[in-house]
C-alpha cells in the first residue's frame, strides 16, 4: 500500500510539474505574441530600431562648433542621408561628411559633365546622364566603374547593389542593362516600343521596372512594363495616356510605386493597379522614401496653391497620414520614423505615422535641404552643411 501511494506521489508530482511547464510555455507564447502585435501596430522597422540607435550614440558626440562644414553643393541639388551619413554632390566630386564630428568620410572626385546620385541601403550609384559613364559604390569602397558604349539615360540601384542602366541603342530604342554589385551581367535588354525614361529595381533585383514613352494618334504615351529579370519577359504592363511619369519605385513589399506630375498609382504584385490620386486630382511637388522605400509625398490640389498636403503611402497604397502645411516645401526627407519639411522660413518635424507636428525649427531662405539624423537637423545652404539650431 505504502508503495502504491508514493507511485501516485510520483505520478502527480509528474502532472503537477507538466502542467506547470505548459504554463510557463504558454505565458512566453502570449508575451513574443503580444510584442510582436505591439510591433506591427507602432509600425516598428528592426533595421529602423538599429539605425537610431547608431544614430544616437552619433548624435551625443555631435560637436556644433566643426560646423559648418565646405562641401560645394552643386546648384539644385540635396543632402541625401546614406547609411547614417550626409552626403552631397557637387560638380566634381561626391563628398560623404560624418555627422559626429563634421570631417569627411568617404569622398571621391568623378569627372562627370551631369552628375546623378542614387542611393539604396549601403550602396551608392553616381551616372553622368548624356554620357558614357557609371560607378556602384558602398559607404566605404569603390565596387567599380563602367563606361558603356552608348549615352546614358537613367539608372537606379537596388538593395543588394545591383544596378539597372537605360542607355541608347542603334538596334532599338533604348536598351536596359543588368549588372550586379560584382559587375556580372544580369539582363541585357532591347526596348523597342519607346524611349525609356525611369527604370526601377525591386529589393533583391528580381523585379525590373521601366516607363518607355512613344507617340500614338499624336499624344506622347507612357507605358510601364515589370520585367522578370530571371526571365526576361514581361509580367505586367499598362499604358498612361496624355501622363507625365516623374518616377518609379519599388517599396521593400515589392509593390511598385508610379509616380505622376498630377496621378500617384500603385501596381501591386505586378497584378493590380491601385489608385491612389486619380489623374488630374493633385499636382506634384516634393516627394522623398522612407527606410522600407515606402512613399512620402508633398502635393497641391492644383499649381500655385497656397497650401498643400503631405502624404505617407504605405507599401498596398493606403495613406497612412497626412496633414496640411502652408504654402510649398523646399524639400521633405524622412528618416527614423519621421518627416522633415523645410518650409521657407522654418523646418517642421513630424510623426511618419501619425502626421503631428513634433518641433519646429527657425530657419531663413537661403536653406536648400534639410535632414533629421536623431535629435540633429542638418542644412545645406550655399556650399555649406551645417547644424540647424
């Protein structure tokens, strides 16, 4: 009997202790559920969360009394901040200045007669549009320089380094070209259905799109292709007729945004197009990408309105927020989570996802571009980078 009772014991000890184990399993489940819904309702980005903290361990050391720092901004041209550096393009050399301590980082001299800066993630893409040449660079190396056989049209650069070059062809009407970060050829392509005026990558260059523009019954019309690059073929096409396209662009969803003067779409899946602002609707201003290349844009309901909007479009093309502002920004930029828009006498920090107002900033009218990096807003005015304050 004794026996029998120290089995049930040792039988329910068992039990008791199972139980207790599931409980605890459960509990760790409910908790990594509930951050993780905390996560998708805050619209947190993991690779946003380490860029701010980089950022913040940079911005203590900030010292304003370095600035402002020479770096002969070409006339019309941004700031642009790449993989928590500022950089800017003059006409003879692309400068990289750490925010930190004021001093020049990554800086290379080009030579290029017209001068186009692209970047996306850690790599940088210069091309002299008219002519021959393009180089890929990282934040810290040179990858490489190509010089082609024909002029230069466009070229974008995605995630993973590889790049997209529209040139022009004795063969056909443009010709697209597909090299990756190691200079391999991916795609060498003939468009013979028009001129092409915007090429784009998807995140990991398995996706090109591209807007080829040509007269029919005498109006000039764009039609934007997706491109399978493994392929070669065509997934998707669409025409816009009597539109002027001033960009194309995929988010890290893959969706891809096409960019109007006076229409804002969104081709999803390279399946459906989704209108966001019909045709007519808005006119274009400023419009800038967030860290996961979503959209953010600045637009009228008509030119020379003395008011306008700015917009953030998530990656399925659903605003998000929006909020007024007077009259029309200089520029917008958006990093951590925010947007900054520089207005003509002040810059204005807001939410990305929620649209309020945050701080607000004095400036004068000779600032051309402004960036947030952490608590830090940086300016470029004349030739000159500065700290706002």
């Amino acid at each position: 009997m004794p026996s029998n009772e120290r089995e049930n014991q040792r039988i329910e000890q068992k039990k008791q202790k199972e139980k207790k184990v599931k409980r605890i399993i459960w509990i760790a489940l409910f908790v990594v559920l509930a951050v993780l819904l905390v996560l998708k309702v805050c619209e947190i980005d993991f690779a946003d969360i380490k860029n701010r903290i980089n950022s913040l361990s940079v911005a203590s050391a900030v010292s304003e009394n370095n600035y402002p720092v020479t770096v002969n901004v070409s006339n019309g041209e941004n700031i642009h901040l790449v993989n928590g550096k500022l950089y800017a393009l003059n006409e003879s050399s692309v400068v990289s200045v750490d925010p930190a301590s004021a001093s020049q980082s990554y800086t290379f001299d080009h030579g290029y007669a017209s001068p186009v800066f692209k970047s996306n993630g850690n790599y940088t893409c210069l091309f002299d549009r008219g002519g021959t040449r393009l180089r890929l660079d990282t934040t810290s190396e040179e990858l490489y320089e190509k010089t082609f056989d024909k002029s230069i049209i466009t070229a974008d650069v995605a995630k993973n380094g590889t790049i997209a070059c529209a040139l022009f062809s004795d063969e056909a009407k443009s010709r697209i070209i597909v090299l990756n970060k190691n200079e391999n050829k991916k795609l060498d392509y003939n468009v013979k259905d028009g001129y092409v005026t915007y090429v784009a990558l998807n995140q990991n260059a398995s996706l090109l799109a591209y807007a080829s523009v040509n007269s029919k019954n005498a109006f000039l019309t764009t039609t934007v292709h997706i491109l399978n690059i493994g392929s070669g073929e065509d997934e998707f096409t669409l025409e816009y007729d009597k539109s002027n396209i001033i960009d194309l662009h995929f988010n890290d969803s893959g969706n891809l945004y096409v960019l109007g003067d006076d229409f804002l779409s969104v081709i999803k899946s390279q399946k459906k197009e989704e209108v966001v602002f019909k045709k007519g609707s808005i006119s274009t201003i400023n419009y800038c990408y967030t860290s996961s290349n979503e959209l953010v844009i600045n637009y009228s309901g008509y030119n020379k309105s003395t008011k306008s909007k700015v917009a953030y479009i998530k990656s399925n093309g659903k605003i998000k927020s929006s909020f007024n502002i007077k009259g029309e920004a200089k520029s917008i930029s958006s990093s951590s989570n925010e947007i900054t828009v520089l207005l003509p006498q002040k810059i204005c920090i807001y939410s990305l996802t929620k649209g309020e107002k945050k701080e607000s900033i004095p400036c004068d009218s000779s600032v051309n571009s402004a960036v947030k990096a952490s608590s830090r807003v940086y300016i470029q005015y004349g030739q000159y980078i500065d700290v706002a304050k």
